[in-house]
C-alpha cells in the first residue's frame, strides 16, 4: 500500500532554545513526527508516496498554525487522495491535520470519498482494521453532534433577535423611480443620479 505521512509545525526551533517538553518540541520538529511514521508505514509494509521534501524526505510538510486554511501542502495532499495517488493518510496526531472536530470530520469524509484510508498514530485510530473504523464510526458520532448542536444554538439565537425587534438583512429603502428615470433620459449616468438622489446604485 502506498501512505502519505503528512507532518505539520507551528514554529521552527530555535537554535540553542531550551526544550519545553515533548508536547512542544513536536509542534516544532517535524522529525518527531516522522521518524514514528516511518517506522510504522515500514512495519505494515507500506511505502511512503508525495513531494520529496530536501530537508525531511518523502513527506507532505507544512509550516503553520492548525487554523491557517492556506497550508499549500495540506491541500496537495487533499487533491492527491482525490487522484488516488495513495491508498492511506498518516498523521502523528489528530491536531497536526485539523483544527477542530468539525475540520476532522469533514477531511475524514473527504479521504472516505475517495476510498482512502487513514492513521493517526498516537491516538491509535486506523481505519484500515475494524477497531480503527469503529473509532472513526464514534468520532463522526461525536463532530455531528456537535455541528447539530451549534446549528440549533444558532437559530435558537436568531429566533431570540427576532423576538426582540433585530431585523435581518438589507434594510428596505424608498427608491425615487421617476426622478431617476428623468434624470438619466436627460443624460445623467446612473451612477450620478444614484448618487444625486441618495441612493446606492447597486439598489
């Protein structure tokens, strides 16, 4: 089987910086996430596939915060499992890939899609053995729930605003039609008589 190890740091380290203890020293060195993947990928016998990184080898890599939505490689990996250039997905740990249960989901949901399986290594879910599917099944289960419960807090939250006068959307306006309709038939632009009367020229 083919994997993609996808590896993902907030910050390089410094050098001579003094360590902050394991759970930050792998957000900051991309080594200690691969290295574990490697040798799981190798004991299942699979063989990493992607972009040959120069500095960490076959890999997807970014360098950037969990909620940066424009990690170039985090999306070529997205549209390489569409392509089906690999079979599994391996991340160190959940929060190096997403940056939410709902974010998860619906990249879960977009490797399913594509009939591609994925490892989260520290968390011990694989999907490509039946334990690891029913993790999944139970952490799909538990990103609904919470995307029901914000969609209900939401309406919940407007039918409160209405009920207290809050009006949405774009307030009504009184258009002058036929003062505008004289003054461009004598030749002014719409955009001045628009401007002329008060009134925005998209309305």
């Amino acid at each position: 089987m083919r994997v993609a190890l996808y590896a993902r740091v907030s910050t390089a380290k410094r050098k001579g910086e003094p360590d902050a203890g394991a759970e930050r020293d792998y957000q900051q060195n991309p080594a200690l996430q691969l290295e574990p993947m490697r040798k799981y990928a190798e004991a299942h016998g699979w063989t990493p596939v992607g972009p040959n990184d120069p500095e960490h080898g076959v890999c997807y890599f970014d360098r950037a915060s969990g909620a940066d939505t424009t990690r170039p490689q985090f999306k070529q990996l997205l549209q390489d499992a569409a392509r089906r250039r690999f079979d599994v997905v391996m991340v160190w740990k959940f929060d190096r890939m997403s940056r939410g249960a709902l974010h998860l989901l619906q990249v879960l949901e977009a490797l399913n899609a594509s009939k591609v399986e994925f490892v989260s290594l520290t968390e011990h879910v694989d999907t490509t053995t039946p334990i690891g599917r029913a993790t999944f099944a139970i952490i799909a289960a538990l990103a609904q729930f919470e995307r029901e419960t914000i969609q209900e807090r939401i309406k919940a939250g407007l039918t409160v605003a209405r009920s207290r006068g809050v009006k949405f959307g774009r307030p009504k306006v009184k258009v002058p039609v036929l003062l505008l309709e004289q003054d461009m038939a004598g030749g002014m632009s719409l955009r001045d008589a628009a401007r002329k009367h008060g009134v925005n020229r998209e309305t």
